[in-house]
C-alpha cells in the first residue's frame, strides 16, 4: 500500500508531488489517460506566475513541473480514475485500466472543467466549429470569422489569441462591462481586428455539419439577431471537477470541495484537496500550487499522526487538525 495517492496533473498536483515525494513519501500521480498538465495545457503565454519574468508557454511550465515532480521520485500513471473508495483507513482508486490502487492518503486536485453554454447543438457541433480551446484549434480558423463568448481573462485571452489566425474575432458578453484585468481588457480593445458584441447572449448555434452562426438576444431589448460565424469558441469559466466524490466528500454551495479552514481537509479523514476543486475565487496556477503544498503538508502530519494513533483515521485526523491548531495558538501568543 502507497502513502500518498494524488489524482491530478494541473499546478496543485504536480506541487503536492513534489513536497511529497521531497518528504519520501514516493507518491503515486494519476494524471488522466488523455491531457497531462491540467487546464494550463490550453494555456498560450502564462505572464503571471512568479520566477518567469519573460512569461512562459502553459504546456511548458507544466512540463517543467511533471519534471520537478519525477525528478524527487514521483510515479506518474496516465489513466483515469474511475471510481474512489476513501472510507477507512485504506483508499482506494480504481482506474480506467481496471487497476487498482491502495494508500492511506488521498490528495484530490482534479481542477476544473470547461462550462458549457447548455444549448442542445453543443455536443453535435463540438469540434466543428464549436470549441473550448483556442490554443488547440485556432489554427484551424486561418483568415475566418469566429466569435468567443464570455467577458474573462480567458475569454479576452483566447479572443487576442485568435486574432493571429482569424480575420475578425467578435466577443459576445451578456453584460456592458467586463470581468477581465484591467490588461486584459486593454490588449482586446486595442486589437483592431476584435469587435464587441454587448448585452448579447447566445440563444442557438447554426449548422448541420458545422458552425455557420449564432442566435443573438440583446439582454436588455430582447431583440433577436444572427449573426454569420465560421467558428464559436466559449470561454465563459470552468467548473470543479467533482463527479468523483459526490456523496462521498461534502461539498460547498458553490460546487467545491469543502475543507476546514485554511487547510486541505476534506470531510474523510485522510483526503485531502487543493485546487481550483476547492476554490471558486481566485483560480490561479499560482494559487492551487500553494494549494497543493498545504495538502501535502497536511497529508504528511496525517500519515505521522496515523502512526501515533495505530492507523485509525479520525484519531489521526483528529491529532493532526489539533497540532496544527496548536501551532496557530504558539504564534498568536508570541505575537502578543
Ligand atoms: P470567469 O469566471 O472569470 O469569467 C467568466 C465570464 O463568462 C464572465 O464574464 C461571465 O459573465 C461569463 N459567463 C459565465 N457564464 C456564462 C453563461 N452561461 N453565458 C454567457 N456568459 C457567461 O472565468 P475565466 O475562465 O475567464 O477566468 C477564470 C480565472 O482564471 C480568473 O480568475 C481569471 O483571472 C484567470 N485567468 C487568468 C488569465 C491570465 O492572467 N493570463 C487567463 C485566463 C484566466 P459575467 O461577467 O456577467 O459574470
């Protein structure tokens, strides 16, 4: 049986990696059968994470992380995990494969998913026209006309993006004002070949075979309009990815994984969780990387705790919540 099971390829599990496998607790990474990496993998130039002051490419600083990990002795499988046991003392993590796996703790940094529009040609038209990535299809909109839809960082990032392909890139927003940075906004306005399409939501998707447009309703007049597309892609936020759990860990109001305070402890006595399937604030590769060292921190004082309490899990949780409380109240007196 492993110490440490992380499942999770993005920023937090990649750190948690590391931190564990430094402590020797040779962790086990299960990274996904398709896209090693996480959502930074869709990512152009990362600009904002710390100790990369010419930016660096998402897949890259991913690379450069799976390389960190393995580097202290991590093992990296590439498969899903489909099904999860973690009551009692021994978790267990079944595997698309059909393997299985066993440790006595559990990191869960699945991230997040894409967010759909929820209108019934999303599925058909997905990858004919329709995409959610726009570093991987750009490409294929080479002097085209396409559209994003959103008012994000991502979306003004994807939009600028694509103007290295496309003709004319519109952004459909359902308000007047945009959520994105202040930088952000600025490099979309300024891109002569990007046009804002305000208080427009986007009621239906043309094309049997492939995108040739989008239903417009302005948000404020109900007014109905088309508008011809070659391409849509929407980048309207993500969600935590927590199929996994549900009924098993409990979960916030806002869909995430609910932890106890700063830490990473989930409601299971030895799963812990870091990421953007805890956060739905700040979201950042820079934030779920510190996410990932405090549940493997956590898992560390919980494996050493399980030792002191002859592996029972709510004992070893209990004693692990209760130095780490003891440490808060050693420094809140020093400050006095
Ligand atoms: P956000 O949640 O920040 O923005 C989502 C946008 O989509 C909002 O403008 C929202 O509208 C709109 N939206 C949400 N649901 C719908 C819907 N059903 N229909 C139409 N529009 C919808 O997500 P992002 O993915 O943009 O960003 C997530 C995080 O990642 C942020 O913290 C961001 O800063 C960060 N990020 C940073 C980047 C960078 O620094 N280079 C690049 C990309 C992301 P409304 O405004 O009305 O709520």
């Amino acid at each position: 049986m492993r110490d440490i099971i992380i499942i999770g390829s993005g920023p937090a599990g990649f750190t948690a990696a590391i931190y564990a496998a430094r402590a020797e607790l040779k962790p086990l990474l299960i990274a996904s059968s398709v896209e090693i990496g996480g959502e930074l993998m869709n990512t152009t130039e990362v600009e904002n994470f710390p100790g990369f002051p010419e930016g660096i490419m998402g897949p890259d600083l991913m690379g450069k992380m799976q390389a960190q990990a393995e580097r202290f002795g991590t093992e990296v499988v590439y498969d899903d995990v489909v099904e999860l046991d973690v009551d009692g003392p021994v978790k267990r993590v079944k595997l698309g494969n059909g393997g299985e796996h066993e440790a006595k703790a559990i990191i869960f940094a699945t991230g997040s998913a894409y967010r759909k529009l929820g209108l019934p040609e999303e599925e058909r038209l997905s990858g004919h026209g329709l995409s959610w990535c726009a570093t991987c299809d750009g490409f294929f909109f080479r002097e085209k006309t396409i559209a994003v839809v959103g008012g994000g960082d991502s979306a003004m990032e994807e939009a600028t993006f694509l103007t290295r392909f496309a003709d004319k890139v519109y952004v459909i927003h359902r308000r007047d004002s945009l959520k994105a940075s202040k930088i952000m906004q600025q490099r979309a306005f300024d891109n002569p070949k990007i046009e804002f399409v305000w208080n427009a939501a986007v009621d239906a998707i043309h094309g049997d075979t492939a995108v040739t447009g989008v239903t417009l309703r302005d948000t404020v007049s109900g007014e109905v309009s088309a508008l011809d597309l070659d391409g849509l892609f929407v980048a309207i936020g993500n969600d935590p990815r927590t199929h996994l759990v549900h009924g098993k860990l409990d979960l916030t109001p806002e869909g995430t994984i609910a932890v106890d305070g700063r830490s990473s402890r989930t409601s299971v006595p030895g799963v812990f969780a870091a990421g953007d399937v805890i956060d739905p604030i700040y979201r950042q590769a820079v934030t779920a990387a510190g996410s990932g060292t405090v549940a493997a921190l956590d898992a560390e004082h919980y494996l050493a705790a399980l030792e002191d309490t002859s592996g029972d899990p709510s004992a070893a949780s209990a004693e692990a919540a209760e130095v780490d409380e003891l440490v808060a109240v050693d420094l809140a007196d020093a400050a006095r």
